[in-house]
C-alpha cells in the first residue's frame, strides 16, 4: 500500500480501515532503511499512527504542521513525497535529518533544537488571522521533554490569550533522547493515571484541553483530531505513544534506540563492533574524569540540561546522585543554576553540547561572566558534528564566547589535555572557563595518565619545521600532524590551546621567525582563531602571508564529518594540497 502513497492527498483516498496496515508498511519501510543507513529511530517508530492521521485529517500544506525538534519527523517526510529518495537521508547531498523549509513546502518551519513549535505556529495562526485566513490550521507536536523547556512555555503563555487557530500536540512518551525530568514529568504521569488532584495546567492556561488519548489507535486519533479541527482558538491534545513502537528492542531500550546506529531489520539487533582496542570517545573521557575528580573534591557539581547519556554525566549522576543534575531542556536555568552554585563555592562542571549553548547566550554574559564566576563550561559535540548538519554543528562557540570579557576558551588537543584542562579548573581559577571538544573518539589508547597541571594561556610546539608554520586548536590538530607526515618537507606546528588568553609571547616568536603562516580550527574563521590571529599580526605589522582555514562564513550541510572536513579545506589531504602551495 506504501508503494502507492507519494502525497497526502493519495493517503486521503484511503477508508480508515486501510490506515493500520498502511501504519505496519511505514513502521516497516523505516526500519528497513534505518537498519543500514543509522538515523533517529525511536521516535519517528513512535508517532507513525499520529502522523498518518495528521495528514490524513488535515489539508496539509495548507493546513500548518510543525515538528518539534524533527527526531520524529521521518514517517512525514516519507508521507510527503520523499520516500524513494528516503535512503539518502543524513547523507552529504540527500534529505536532511529534520524538516527543512527548503526541501519541502510541507516543511512549514526548520528545526532541530527543542521547543521551538509552538512559538512558530502560534507565529503562522497570527498571521493567518491578519490575512484572514480564518480557516487555516496550525499544528504544533510537541514532546512531553520538550514541552518542559522555557522557551514552550513562553508560547503557551501568549497562546492562551489569543483567537489564534492553534493545536498544540503533546507527544507524551515519557522519554527525549534520555528519560523525561522534573515536576511536569510528574504531573503528567499522574494526568494518565486519573491521579492528577490539580487544577488542569493547560485549562489553567486558557487551552481547551482533549486527551489523554491512545497515539496508536488510528481511528480514534483521526475521530478525535476531526472534532478539534472544528473548535475555534488554542487547543491542547494530549497524546500518548510509545517510543520506537512496533521494534521490541527499541521499546525496551528506548535510550539505545533513540539512534542505534545499524542494526538487524528482522530482530532489532545492533550490529557489535569490537572497541576494546580503540580510542576513548571524547564525552567518556570528560564523564570518567570528572567521577575520578569527584571523588576527591567534595565541591565538585555536575550539570546537564537533558544530555546526561549524551554527555557521559550519567556517570556521575550514578555514582554521586546529590551533586549530578539533569535539568532536562533548560539550558539557561543550567547556566544560572551553575552561576547560584558557584557564588557559594561550589565547584560546578556545566556540560552541554556546543550548539545548545547558544540557547544560554545571555545568562552566559549577565549571569556568569559580568560577575566572574567561576563556572566550567565543558562543551561536548564542539566543531563539525557530522550527518546532524547545520543545526547541531559547534562551529559558534570560539567566536560567540571570544568576545565575553573574563572568559578563559580552551580546546584540547586530545584525552590527555582534556583530563589535565578538568584537573586545573577544579584546583581553582579566576574566572570562568569554556573547554570545547568534538563528538566521536580521540587518538590515545592509554588516556588515563596522571593529572598535570596546565598553565593557563601558554601555547606549544608540537613540531619543528622550516619556513611555514600551522597555528591550530583543538582536535583539528591531528589532521595538520597527519597532512605532513611522510613528506620530503618539514613545517612547524604550534598547538595553540587557549584561544583566550591567546599566548602573545608564543606569536611574537612565531612573527620572527615564520613568513608564512597557516591557522586551523573547526569553528568560524570569523571570531575564532583565524581572525585572532591576522588581528594581532596586523597590530605587530607582521609583513608574512597568512592563510585561515576553518569554517567559512555560511552553514555547513550535513555529511560526514570527514566529508564536511574536505569540503571546508581542513581535512589532512586539504591541508596538505595548502601547505604545498607556498613551498
């Protein structure tokens, strides 16, 4: 039946008595393809039934329907005329992973962080109504994770005192990429008990609330989304589902599943791969060390807004529960949260991705900078993250917190630097600090040597050469090492570390000695180190050339990293093919 739906109007041909085995075809078509290709599994398994009856009720794209987030939004991009080309998902040059307005018209808004949806669709029913277009719709899934953040209730907010032609959908699966957290949590888990003594919240908020109903029951969801298709102003239908439905692994390893990597279509099983003799992953490495710390400094605090698997805080949340917190997607409150820590001297190791701390910007600056509080940002998934694309890479973070007053900003080179960076922070500093490093693996086996304490903006030579010089920082320093092994030339190579306090000392010698020099970093020339750089050469009237590589002033698509490293010029065959044109 799948094979003949290339459009939501073909599926409105259907008599809903056809829709469950159309649901089996899809809850199928996706494990098949995922099975091979890796994606975000579980969620898109668990609203399958919700998103047929959507389209099938509602005359999208004119009626609105906007994804939060988009992890679950592959079963609509396959409704929608995307399914014979659903393979190349994730992949440099095929669809995107979330919903795009480019690719689609039925992408009606672009996503990837949370809790954006409501905003944008009580956006489109304002505008609606000003253009009188009083019979549009306008759709908002929402996960119950999602739904606790701010920015959600910000929406809500304003919802509740508007005529606005709105339906917000609360996906309720009790889990985000980790388990759900927090008070609402509670409540909602007693709203599907009939236990909730409360007032109802989003009645209280002037929604006409509908639910809870079963999200895998097609011909009630359809009756049901029928009835408040003909009700006037904001709306609330509370929906429960099952993360990764209709994949018995999937349901019970539902953190697991979220993204399982490959796996068998027919059992669910993952593909196991032998990682006893590779490098540690990045986030074990912080989540291991700052255990190991821990256990040592009583004052040491661990935060994560909804990331603690993803971050490898689970670690410490096991093994100290009453100084590890998951605040769920809350980045601001984990920002200020961590700044009221510090002020009573708490030693506290804020962990979040680099692309979600953009959604703290202010409390980065009023909360913990203006007032110079000692706060450790660690920033996991720093730089390029691959196959997610432009809306999860870390390619801001230098430049966004390079022009913070009273910030220190380091990238480690590798494990080593990273555990060392954690151990001289916790000693104390007198300021705060951001440590940036990327997703995936490092490069050295035995990581867990004993702390050393780094001095505090000082650079080094990793390499001695002639003539050229590399300037790098971060990770991205491997490639530079790895572009000039085996040649008949040699070139210097400076791990430059800190990016703020930038070792002055270090570029003075550099200057003198160097006519051309070649800087790399996996985040925006702009603001970062390329731009540091020229911007003190040109202050010394350095006379030499220099040449920044890193990421140039556009979004980056998704792809591989590797893919993406090539693309931007700082892969090791692209450094290389460079360095060669000023030998």
């Amino acid at each position: 039946m799948l094979n003949h739906i290339d459009s939501p109007q073909a599926l409105r041909q259907l008599t809903i008595d056809q829709l469950p085995q159309l649901s089996k075809e899809l809850r199928q078509f996706i494990i098949t393809i995922l099975s091979t290709k890796e994606g975000h599994l579980g969620a898109s398994l668990g609203v399958i039934e919700l998103t047929i009856a959507l389209h099938y009720v509602f005359n999208t794209p004119d009626d609105k329907l906007i994804w939060d987030v988009g992890h679950q939004a592959y079963g609509h991009k396959i409704l929608t005329g995307r399914k014979d080309i659903f393979h190349t998902n994730r992949q440099k040059g095929g669809l995107s992973g979330f919903p795009k307005i480019s690719e689609s018209n039925y992408d009606t808004f672009g996503v990837g962080h949370s809790s954006t949806s409501i905003s944008a669709a009580l956006g489109m029913a304002i505008a609606a109504n000003l253009q009188d277009k009083k019979e549009q719709q306008h759709i908002a899934v929402i996960g119950d994770a999602s739904i606790a953040s701010g920015m959600a209730f910000e929406g809500l907010n304003h919802a509740g005192v508007t005529d606005a032609n709105l339906l917000v959908i609360l996906n309720d699966n009790a889990i985000g990429i980790d388990p759900s957290v927090g008070a609402l949590k509670k409540y909602l888990t007693n709203v599907k008990k009939g236990t909730a003594r409360e007032e109802n919240i989003f009645e209280a908020l002037n929604f006409d609330y509908h639910g809870p109903v079963d999200g895998h029951d097609l011909p009630t969801l359809i009756k049901t989304l029928k009835k408040l298709q003909k009700i006037k102003g904001p709306k609330f239908l509370h929906v429960i589902t099952t993360k990764g439905k209709g994949l018995a692994l999937a349901e019970k390893h539902q953190v697991t599943y979220h993204a399982p990597g490959k796996f068998d279509a027919a059992t669910g099983e993952r593909h196991s791969k032998d990682t006893t003799q590779l490098p540690p992953k990045y986030q074990d490495v912080f989540g291991h060390t700052i255990v190991e710390l821990a256990s040592a400094n009583k004052k040491i605090i661990g935060i994560t807004p909804a990331m603690p698997t993803g971050s490898s805080l689970k670690y410490m949340i096991e093994a100290f529960p009453d100084r590890a917190f998951d605040v769920g997607i809350a980045e601001q409150h984990a920002v200020t949260l961590s700044a009221g820590m510090a002020t009573q001297g708490m030693v506290v190791f804020c962990n979040i991705y680099s692309t979600f701390l953009q959604r703290a910007y202010d409390q980065i600056i009023h909360d913990v900078a203006l007032q110079n509080l000692p706060v450790i940002f660690c920033l996991d998934r720093a730089g390029l993250v691959g196959q997610d694309g432009p809306t999860h890479h870390g390619s801001f973070d230098l430049a966004y917190l390079n022009c913070i007053p009273n910030m220190i900003i380091y990238a480690p080179k590798d494990e080593i630097d990273l555990r060392n960076i954690m151990y001289t922070a916790q000693l104390g500093l007198p300021h705060p600090i951001a440590i940036r490093y990327p997703r995936g693996r490092g490069v050295t086996i035995n990581w867990k040597q004993p702390f050393q304490k780094i001095t505090i903006g000082k650079g080094h030579c990793i390499q001695k050469g002639k003539h050229i010089a590399i300037l790098s920082i971060g990770t991205v320093i491997h490639n530079a090492l790895r572009a000039t092994e085996d040649k008949s030339y040699t070139i210097s190579i400076y791990d430059i570390g800190f990016l703020k306090p930038i070792d002055t000392e270090l570029l003075d010698a550099i200057f003198n000695t160097y006519n051309v020099i070649i800087t790399i970093e996996d985040g925006t020339i702009k603001g970062g180190l390329g731009s540091v750089i020229t911007d003190y050469a040109f202050a010394k009237a350095y006379k030499g050339i220099i040449t920044p590589l890193g990421v140039p002033d556009e979004f980056i698509t998704h792809g591989t990293t590797e893919e993406l490293q090539e693309e931007i010029g700082i892969s090791p065959k692209e450094i290389a093919n460079t360095i060669e044109t000023y030998l």
